[in-house]
C-alpha cells in the first residue's frame, strides 16, 4: 500500500487529511500542536528560528523549558501527519534547517490555498489574454476551493492575519471578474451564486448587493429583488453603517426598475428552446408577472380574462402516500392535450397548478375543465385522489 496524499484546507474551516482519515480531528486536546501546523504552513518557503516560533505560538516557559516543548510538539506532529505512510520519514511534513522549523514544501500535499492562488493567478491570466472560457473555468474552481477566511478559526494570531487579506482580496477580485464575465454570458443565477457567497463571507460589500439585485430583476425576480433592497438597507442601517451616495442611488434605480416591470427576454429564450409541441411550465415569479399584464389590459378592453387552480388532494388523510411525481406528470399530460397554446400554466407548488384563460367565456371553460377531470380520474383510478377546481374572472 503506498502512502497517502496529506490534503490541509484552510480557506474555511481547518481540516487535515488522509483520504478518509482526518488527522486534524485527532489529539484535539494539543491546541499547541495544530497552533505549530498552522504557523509553519502560513509561512511558505520559510525556515522560522526556534526562539522567535516559541514567542509566536505562546509557550510559556523558560527558554530552555520551552526549547524542550517545541521539539516534543514537533515530534508528535510529525508522527501524526505521517498516519497511513508505509514508513515513518522525520522531514517528510516538517523539516529543521539553519536553526529553525520549515513545512516541507517540496513533498507532494495537496493545501487548498496554494492551489486557490495558482487558479487565480491563471484565472487572471486568461482573463487579460481574453480567453473567458479558460478564466471562467479557473476562477470557478476557486469559488469551490474559497469557503471562509483563511484559517477562520484562529482568531487570536496576529501573524495569520496577513495571509488571511492577502486570500481574502484575491476572492474578491476573482469574484468581481467571474460576475463579469457571466455577465456577458447572461448566466444570471450563477452571478446569484457568487454573489451571495461573497455576502455570506463579507454582508458589506456593496458591489455584490447591488449585483445580487440585478441579477435577480434579470432572472425576473422582481420580488426577490425588493426583498434583497430592503434587507440591505435594514442591515447597513442596524449596523450604523453609511451606504455611498453612488450605491444608493444604484439601489433605487434597480428597485424603481423592479416594480410592475417584466423583462420578456428571458421568457421568449424559454419558449425557443421549447419544443412546439412541449407544455410550457412557468415559474411562479413569471406567471405572477404575465398575470399582472394581462390584468392591466383587461382595463382597456372587455375581454373575459380567467385564473383558474387545479389543487390535487388525498380524499382520505390516512391512506399511503400518493406518488405524487407520477400524477403530477399524468396531469400535465392532460393540460398539454387540453388547452390551447395561448394559454399559460404554472407549477404553483408541489401540488396545485394555476391555469391563465384569455378570451373564454364561462361555459366553454367549464367544458374544459370537465375534459380534464374526467381524463385525470380515468389514468389515475388506483390512486385516492381528488382533483379540485376553481376559477375566477375578472
């Protein structure tokens, strides 16, 4: 059997390990050996000198007390990263040289914010050669690798906070060009993604509200979007923190965009890629937004305009549980065999669906809706289900 990659993630919580070992849940009572771990690897390519590492780590002793505690820090650590090696190899993991204590960085480990740094660094690369494709694919990979500030859990070492700037600017500028870039890709939710794993790390950053705001009123989110303005001005407010004049008024055109607006752009993609002859399910966000449309216009002219729900429900509360995949599909089978393709439908929830009726009078709506019971209960007579229907006009 040969030995095993050591694997050490930092950007987030701290993890050591071994395949499925994990070293760093080991030995948890020796906070002073992890305290030595994470200083050595903190260093890159730097030998620390045996005086200044003990002052740095805290150990209070007297030198020559101390001297002895570092060295048996040093052996358990070692003995513990070399868990699962075929053979025990001193400077394999730590190495001593001109007097002080260096992470072997020659060795073949995997740390997470090595690799972070060299998928941003040709992240950036080919950004600034135009090739997005390339660029986005390595600034993705470090949105998976960033998953907190480095070491986070280390609050009380001044020596980890240079590294943990350093790993936390890169984010966010690596971020800031991944948006751009999937902003010309019109990849709206994956902005949503970063964006909202920005605010989780950092709830400040201006920038990435105004573009989670954006991002959402281009996915058709409007009231998502309200939502996140009001949350950001609530949240800087309880904070007594002062929003730039710039951003406010980002924040208030977006919002004024957001109310009683409906971008079709998205929605005509959505009926392109359709085949002709799918049903064409809408969101409820989207059918709320067509519904409202289709209301404003009834004021202009006289035509019926219908909103009708199609609930399905257990007829008895004690009975096996419906499959409720199945009928639903056996439901929209009904619909797209049913009503005309002017018509609009939505998924409302996990059980009820919301039809969009123009220029139908009552009498043939009611003989739709009787077409589609009859044809519901014919393809679903061993389930115990009931489907109910409602309509309203306005």
């Amino acid at each position: 059997m040969g030995n095993k990659i050591l694997e050490v993630y930092t950007l987030g919580n701290f993890k050591v390990k071994k395949e499925d070992l994990i070293l760093s849940d080991m030995n948890t009572r020796s906070n002073k050996m992890w305290d030595l771990f994470q200083y050595l690897i903190s260093h890159p390519e730097q030998i620390t000198p045996v005086d200044i590492l003990i002052e740095d780590i805290n150990l209070p002793m007297e030198l020559i007390n101390a001297k002895n505690a570092l060295e048996n820090l040093v052996y358990r650590l070692r003995k513990l990263l070399s868990c699962g090696d075929e053979k025990y190899r001193p400077d394999k993991y730590i190495i001593f040289k001109r007097g002080g204590y260096s992470f072997n960085w020659e060795e073949d480990h995997f740390l997470d914010f090595l690799e972070f740094q060299s998928s941003y660094q040709k992240g950036t690369q080919y950004y600034d050669e135009g090739k997005l494709d390339q660029s986005l694919q390595k600034f993705w990979e470090c949105y998976n690798l960033y998953r907190g500030n480095f070491l986070q859990e280390n609050t009380d070492s001044p020596h980890l906070l240079q590294q943990r700037i350093h790993f936390r600017e890169l984010f966010f500028k690596q971020s800031k060009l991944t948006c751009e870039i999937l902003k010309k890709q019109k990849d709206y939710s994956r902005i949503e993604k970063v964006c909202r794993r920005v605010l989780k790390i950092e709830p400040f950053e201006e920038e990435f509200h105004s573009l989670l705001i954006e991002s959402l009123l281009k996915k058709g989110e409007e009231r998502n979007a309200a939502l996140h303005y009001d949350y950001t001005m609530s949240l800087f407010s309880k904070n007594k923190i002062n929003l730039s004049s710039n951003f406010v008024n980002i924040l208030e055109k977006r919002k004024k965009h957001s109310i009683n607006k409906f971008d079709f752009n998205d929605f005509i993609i959505e009926f392109k890629n359709k085949d002709k002859n799918d049903l064409i399910l809408l969101d409820p966000e989207n059918f709320t937004n067509i519904l409202r449309i289709f209301i404003r216009k009834k004021e202009r002219d006289s035509g019926p305009l219908c909103l009708v729900s199609l609930n399905i429900n257990q007829e008895n509360k004690n009975s096996v549980n419906i499959p409720k995949k199945e009928i639903k599909n056996n439901l929209e089978e009904i619909l797209h065999r049913n009503i005309r393709k002017s018509d609009f439908v939505c998924s409302w929830n996990k059980m009820e669906y919301l039809l969009l009726f123009a220029g139908i009078g009552e009498e043939n709506l009611l003989n739709i809706l009787n077409r589609i019971k009859q044809s519901f209960y014919q393809l679903n007579q061993s389930h115990d289900i009931i489907l109910n229907t409602d309509y309203k006009y306005f």
